[in-house]
C-alpha cells in the first residue's frame, strides 16, 4: 500500500458491454497484442484475456489506457513485473 500511495493516482476501471475498457491508473504497458495486454498498476499488475484486442487510447502522463476489443478476462496480481523479473503470467499469456 506504501508503493501505491508514492506512485499515487487512483486505479479506474470501467468497461462498456465487454468491447471498450477504460482504465486509469496505469504506470506502464509492459505487453501488448491481439490476444492479451498485461500493464502495471497503482494497484498491481492487470492482465487482460480477450481477442481482437488493440489499444485505442495510451496516455501514460495522465494513466489512462483504453483498451478496445473481445475483453474475456481481467486478472491482477500483486507482484510487480518491474526491476528485470519476468513475472510468471506473462509466459502463460504470450505462449
């Protein structure tokens, strides 16, 4: 909770019928394609599932990324995959 109030900004999620997702929040876009985006948070890392995914808005300045397309699932983890690590739901996501 300590990391999260010095990064500050609040983390936002809001979705629209499964197809656009709004989030606010976002420190970084780690990865990015079709069939998964996976970003750090003031709240952790967040992994989205879906297909036809694509990034319709990046603002990392104000933390906001808009993310269009099939969205199947939303996953966070409260490990970071910041400092080198490689963090484990990354290898499940892109295989």
């Amino acid at each position: 909770m300590a990391e999260e109030k010095k990064r500050g900004g609040h983390h936002t999620l809001m979705m629209e019928e499964r197809e656009k997702l709004q989030i606010g929040g976002v420190l970084e876009v780690l990865s990015f394609d079709e069939e998964g985006v996976m970003m750090e948070t003031t709240c952790g890392l967040l992994v989205l599932k879906g297909a036809e995914l694509h990034i319709g808005k990046l603002d990392l300045e104000e933390g906001e990324v808009t993310v269009n397309g099939t969205i199947d699932s939303i996953d966070y983890s409260d490990g970071s995959a910041a400092g080198g690590r490689t963090h484990p739901l990354l290898g499940k996501l892109f295989r």
